[in-house]
C-alpha cells in the first residue's frame, strides 16, 4: 500500500540530547537526491532479459518439495528438482508486488515506510562473533548480545533492528532464537527482523510477534510487520530450510527480501555484468515465487553482489565493484518495480581507516543506489563474522551524516542572509550578529563522536582516536540507558510460549 505522505520530511535539523550525548531525533529521511544510474536503460534491459534466458534454460535448483509444488502448480515446468520459468510467467507474478508499504512497530511511532523516495537502515544482523577493543573478538554471550540491543534501541539513526545483532553462542542451538525473539521484543520498540532458517524458526517469530502485537496470525497478515532475509545457495539453488522460511513468511503476509549471494569470482562470474545477471535471476524467481504463495504480498529485491580477491579467494566488500553493483541492482529493482535492500559493508579486520572507507563506499552504493533498506547499516565487521560495538557508533557517525547531508538545502529569504550580510560590511565577522544567535546551536550537523579540537586541544585532552571515543560512546548510551516499557501481561505470555517450545525441542537443526 502506497502512502501518499511517503516523501513528507519526518526528522527536523534540530539534535536531541541523550545525556551529554546528541543525537538526531528518531525517523526517516526522504532520499531528495534522484537515484544514480550507472548504465544505460538499454543495458539495463539487456540484464533482464539475459536473466530471464537463464530461468527459462538454465532453471533453478529448489530443494523443498514444498516450494516445488508451489511452481508446478503456478505453471512452471519442474524437471527433478530443477524449476523452469518462462519470460511471461514472470512478468506475470511481477506485476503482483507492491511498490511500497508499511511495516508496523511495537511503539506505533516508530512505524515505517517502505518505498518510494524512503528507505530505513537496520542493524547488522547474524553475525557468529562479537568484538570490542579491549576483549577483542570472541564467541558472543547472551548478555552481551542484549546489550547490543540496547545500542540498537538507543540509537536514534538506527530505524530497524537487523535479526539478531550475534548469536548468542551460551545457549542451545535449537532454542536460542527464542531467547533472540523475546530480547528483540523486550528491549527494542522498534521494528526487528526475524530467522527465516526453516518453518519451525519463523513461525516463532510470527507468533511471538502476533503476541507483542496483542494481534491474532490472522489479524497480522493483513499488516505486515516482520522482515526475513532469505538467501539463495547461489549460483541457482533456493535450498530447504530458505525455501521454507520464504513460504512461511509469505503465507503469513510478511515481507521477504530475496537477497542471492553473487560474489564475482567465486559463486557468480567474474565479470559485475554477469554476476549482475545470475543475482536478477536468482532474485526473480524468489520473487516470483513470493507471489504465487500469495499473490500481492510485500517482498524486496535484495543485492548483494560484490568480489573476492582473486589471489586468496576471500570475499571482498566495500570495494569499487561492489558500489557499482549496488548501482545498478537499484536500476533492476525499479525496472521490475519491487522496493531494494542493500547494506553497509567491510571486509576490515580492525576498526580502522579500512573499515571506514570501505563502508563509506558501500554505504554511498546503497543510498545513492536507491536502496529502500540498508542492512547491516551500522556494526558489520570481517565480511559479516562479526559485530563490532565500537564499529556500531562508528557507523551510527555517518549513519547520521548521511541524513544530514539528505536534509533539504534552505534557500529561504532568511537563509539567503542578505540583511546579515548588510550589517557586518566588509572586513567584519559574523559570529555576534542575530542571525547567527538564532541559528548557532542548530545551523550545522553535532557529531557524536567526531572530534574537531585543534591539534594541542586534541593532545591535552588526551589525544584520543576514532575508536577509543566509540568505546566510550556505547558504554555512556548503556549507562543512561532504560529499556522500553512492556505490558506485564504480554510478557509473562511471551515467557511461556518460550517455555513451551523450549519443552517441545526447538527448532530442527537444518
């Protein structure tokens, strides 16, 4: 469903305090910059219907029997597990898929639009490790893992919790998603991915958040409200336990972001244009498949195509080519007309100048490529192994800047400044007349944890760098800190339906 008011301005210039910390206030900023295109529309097409060539020929491989009855009963042609889609078949199911939506928070203010000139930046999600600069990276714990969700929380720049910031590796492999849900649900207000490993993970998810919600299933798909990412097994293969998240999710009126994992060189061609075609393909037909579940239920195109490096085969983010393919995946999702995801990416080991470029470029792909969702937007280290906390505010930093720098430009009469200009003259200054009174505290972006002291300022006030003012940072947000508030009464509900699950087993292990 579209939103009329989708590119109403929702934050204003003016910062908010949090503590001795500011911060930009909570909510989404309008993209008022028209997407890059890097190729032209022709190229473009040349891209889809080389795509399509590959799903009529090549097929995908779907290994749920499931999903393959779902396609063969839609019309497509299932050889063994091999699924066929022809040119008009996929237009046909592409033509199902809203071009925008909404998804539903616990604290209805903190709601979200998907679409159009809007796009949201969630955290990193899934990561096996954790990491900070004095214990360095480590198997994470559930307790620091909820601390990461009260970063989350806190971080008014961060629109959307990513699925589990780490896995918490203290507890069982069966039932820690559960433990995961009910964290996500205590302590963030705001919208929060689920696991889409298998059905038995995402109908807990589903039910957990019907739950928070105080909704019935039924009364839920009407109104979308959980994000699953589900990955191809690229190249060419939707593998069970995704396969059957997708169908879950879809059943059930929720949103599912087909993302393949194309890495140029190894599981896709080498070449960006190649690698471009094989993720459109593997993309559509998830897509598709989306639609014939139920058709007109939200779905996103989600990229992820970036390199390795050739001389060790690992993966490689952040890179020149990964910006491009961020580029040009917008240009796909708009030419079939479904909402984009992206992220923020970095192959850096240290929270460094590596990891600063290399997500300044991604990030830059992903905006500027018209992303409606920016994943992993801020704590992604190590090519997805980790989740930094310094990392976290680091990328919170020009998370931030970023919006300021999408705020529009003020050409107003009184921003044109000609009376101020008339009462210094020449030769004067600017710092003590009225117009700048009015304006000083909110006329430029307040960093949180950038630092403009001159040099020996710098020195006698302890000469810190990038990463120790992080540090820092999070550990004063945790401090501060007050999770949001919960009925009694919906969490003694959530506590037993995790209690139950957990004396039923859990999930299988896929």
């Amino acid at each position: 469903m579209r939103r009329e008011n989708a590119g109403r301005r929702q934050i204003d210039r003016a910062t908010r305090p949090v503590g001795k910390l500011t911060q930009q206030p909570f909510g989404q900023v309008a993209r008022n910059y028209a997407p890059i295109e890097i190729i032209s529309s022709d190229e473009i097409s040349s891209i889809h219907e080389a795509a399509l060539r590959v799903l009529a020929q090549t097929g995908l491989r779907v290994l749920d029997g499931t999903a393959r009855a779902f396609f063969a009963g839609a019309g497509a042609r299932v050889e063994q597990e091999v699924v066929y889609l022809d040119p008009e078949m996929v237009s046909e199911r592409l033509a199902t898929v809203p071009t925008s939506f909404s998804l539903r928070a616990r604290n209805r203010k903190r709601d979200l639009r998907v679409g159009g000139r809007d796009f949201i930046y969630a955290s990193v999600g899934g990561p096996a490790y954790v990491m900070d600069i004095e214990k360095g990276r480590r198997a994470g714990t559930f307790e620091e893992m909820c601390d990461y969700l009260r970063l989350i929380q806190s971080l008014n720049v961060i629109h959307q919790e990513g699925g589990g910031p780490f896995e918490p590796m203290d507890l069982p492999a069966n039932t820690r998603h559960l433990d995961i849900y009910l964290a996500q649900i205590k302590l963030l207000d705001k919208s929060w991915q689920t696991q889409t490993l298998g059905r038995s993970r995402t109908m807990d998810g589903l039910e957990m958040a019907a739950t928070a919600f105080g909704l019935s299933l039924d009364a839920m798909t009407a109104e979308p409200a959980l994000i699953g990412i589900i990955n191809t097994n690229s190249p060419l293969q939707l593998d069970g336990p995704m396969a059957e998240g997708l169908i879950t999710l879809a059943q059930f009126g929720q949103v599912n972001v087909i993302t393949p994992f194309t890495l140029a060189g190894a599981m896709a061609p080498i070449t960006i244009a190649g690698a471009l075609v094989q993720q459109h393909a593997e993309a559509m037909a998830g897509i598709v498949l989306t639609q014939i579940v139920r058709p007109g239920v939200p779905v996103m195109y989600g990229g992820f195509t970036s390199n390795v490096d050739m001389r060790s085969g690992a993966p490689a983010f952040g890179t020149p080519e990964y910006t491009k393919a961020a580029h040009a995946t917008g240009q796909l999702a708009r030419h079939i007309g479904v909402p984009f995801r992206s992220s923020n990416v970095t192959a850096a080991n240290e929270v460094d100048a590596q990891a600063a470029y290399e997500s300044q470029m991604a990030l830059w792909g992903s905006v500027m490529g018209g992303a409606h969702l920016v994943e992993h937007a801020a704590g992604w280290m190590h090519g997805g192994l980790t989740a930094s906390f310094e990392k976290l505010i680091v990328d919170a930093e020009m998370l931030q800047m970023m919006q300021s720098y999408l705020q529009p430009l003020d050409t107003s009469p009184e921003a044109l400044a000609t009376s101020a200009i008339a009462e210094v003259g020449h030769g004067g200054h600017f710092f003590g007349t009225s117009h700048t009174i009015e304006r000083y505290e909110t006329a430029f972006y307040t960093p949180l944890i950038s630092n403009w002291d001159n040099y020996p300022n710098w020195l006698e006030r302890g000469s810190s760098d990038a990463r120790q003012r992080a540090n820092a940072v999070w550990k004063q947000m945790l401090a501060e800190h007050e999770d949001p508030a919960i009925g009694l009464d919906v969490l003694e509900e959530l506590e037993r339906y995790v209690a139950r699950r957990k004396d039923e087993g859990g999930a299988p292990m896929n």
